[in-house]
C-alpha cells in the first residue's frame, strides 16, 4: 500500500526575491523585527554563533545562523566572497520543522543592517529631528536612510561619495522614493561638521573623515572596514567617543584579525535596549556604532517579511 497518498501534504516554502522584499517590506516593521532581535539576543531567547566560514576553494561561503524560540524559527544566510553571488536567508519553523521560507537576493540582507542601525541611533543618538550625514552614496548608505526615515523624522540630510554624479543620483532617489529633500554636497568635511548623526557606509581601507570634524554630541555609525589595519574611520574618532556600541560581540571577536576598538571599549546594543548598560548620559558625548550584523536577524526580518504578505499576494 503506497501511504504517501494518505499524508498531508506540507506546503511549499514560500519563496521572496528583491522585488518582493522592496514592494513589501517597511521600514517600520523591519526596525520592530530587528529591534525584538536585538532584545532577544540579549535576553537569551535569540542563539546566534558567530559566523562560520567554510573555505570552498578561490574564497568562502559565509553562514550566520540564528533560533528565535519565542518566534518559533531558526534559520540561516549564506552568502559567498568569490563573485558577490545572490544572498539565500532560509527559515524553518521549529514546531514542525516545515521549511517555511527563502530569501534570494540582497535586499534584505541590506535592509537588516540598514535596521540594525536606525536602531542603534534610536538607542544613542540625541533625542529629536536629525540633521544627518551620509558619507557614501551605495546600497548600505541607502537602506541606512530608508530605515531611518520609518522612524525619526529627518530634518536635513545630505550625502556625498567620491563620485559626485553618484551622490547626486542618491539625492534624486531619496526625493523620488522617501519624499526626503537629501542634498549632495562636495566634500566630507562640508558633509559632517554640525550634524547630529554620522552614517559612513564606505569600503575604504583608510579614514574617510578627521575625527577633528565631529562635533560634541554627535553620533556616528560605521559600516565599512573596521580592523585594526584597514578602517574608514580614524582610531582617534573611537578615542574620542564616549559610548561605542556594537550589535554582537561574539561576531567583534570572530573577526579574523582584531578590531579597530577593543572590545573591552564595547557595549552590545541590546544591553542598552534592555536598560542593562548605560548609553548616551549627556547630549555632548559622542556616541559610535560599529555596525557587525547580529546572526539571526536576517532570520527574523525574513519570518517578519513572510508575516508581512498574505500568501495570495505572490505566484
């Protein structure tokens, strides 16, 4: 007797690509599943190991891995350091072990960190409207701003890259898609001095700005290079800052070689959140993020995008 045909059968994995995640995630709910990430990392409910690297040969495949118990997922994102491959985020649900959803693509892997840090600037930052810098005009520049727009209100940003055509094209996108007034300016000095909040999303190996440009109370996030050999940000701006955050110190110290601040200087951001550790105490201190991507949050933001979506809305 063939008894396939008398077990129900599991449905399919619901399957995301950049469209769907740009058509039907905001901002708002991917700082709620981000910030609930953080929160639960914190308080033990999220397992997330540093990222494991396995060598394939000309580079790596790279896996961070998280378990929401009380979300009931757990999951994984892989990507690669060979040809900048599409990203895969996989969830299951625990309860069942049904694989749930895949994620492909790099949309949501960017809007993750992009939520990591409108999180990290609702926890330091000065209270009120931001007068904001974006120092870099790519994709992480973006989902920065794209999230921090679903929750603080942006009272003046503007941008600049090393082609000026690129940080201009960013100020169009940013008019178009946000209805923000974002203006491209030539030079980072002109871009940072008296503003609030500092977002540098570069691949520089050196230091983009002079630590001499941040003004008191301001708080920075950086998102590119970070090691003690190869940074965006100059060693003297970490000196200088009297907070520095950083979303996992297990995945600080699992960084091949060590980084620009030592993590004995380092608070994790969900200890913050939780009133655990103490942040910002004064609005003159200088606050920095050293943004690493918590394992388990593109996890999260994939079981929230499937929340998101009744399952008659895609093919």
């Amino acid at each position: 007797m063939d008894l396939s045909a008398t077990q129900p059968r599991a449905s399919a994995p619901r399957l995301f690509n950049d469209d769907d995640v740009r058509t039907h995630l905001d901002p708002a709910t991917a700082v709620r599943a981000v910030r609930a990430a953080v929160l639960a990392h914190h308080e033990g409910t999220l397992q997330a190991p540093p990222r494991v690297r396995a060598d394939i040969g000309d580079g790596h495949l790279v896996f961070t891995a998280g378990h929401l118990r009380e979300q009931g997922v757990f999951g994984f994102r892989v990507y690669d350091t060979i040809v900048d491959a599409e990203q895969l985020v996989v969830v299951w649900d625990a309860a069942g072990g049904a694989l749930r959803a895949l994620v492909h693509g790099r949309e949501l892997g960017a809007r993750r960190t992009g939520a990591l840090g409108a999180v990290a600037v609702e926890a330091a930052a000065r209270p009120g409207p931001l007068r904001l810098a974006l120092v870099g005009a790519g994709v992480q520049a973006w989902t920065q701003l794209w999230a921090l727009h679903g929750v603080r209100k942006i009272e003046e940003a503007v941008v600049v890259a090393r082609r000026p055509d690129r940080a201009e094209a960013f100020a169009r996108r940013a008019a178009e898609e946000l209805g923000l007034p974002v203006r491209a300016v030539s030079t980072v000095e002109e871009a940072v001095r008296e503003r609030n909040v500092v977002i540098v999303a570069t691949n520089s190996t050196e230091p983009v700005l002079d630590a001499g440009w941040i003004g008191p109370g301001t708080h920075v996030t950086t998102l590119g290079p970070k090691s003690a050999s190869r940074h965006e940000i100059p060693a003297a701006l970490a000196e200088r800052a009297q907070v520095i955050l950083t979303d996992s110190l297990a995945q600080v110290a699992g960084y091949p070689e060590p980084h620009l601040v030592g993590p004995e200087r380092m608070t994790e951001l969900g200890a913050v959140l939780a009133g655990a550790a103490t942040g910002r105490t004064g609005p003159d201190q200088i606050t920095l993020y050293c943004s690493t991507g918590l394992a388990g949050t593109e996890v999260a933001l994939a079981a929230a995008l499937c929340a998101a979506v009744p399952q008659q809305e895609l093919p």
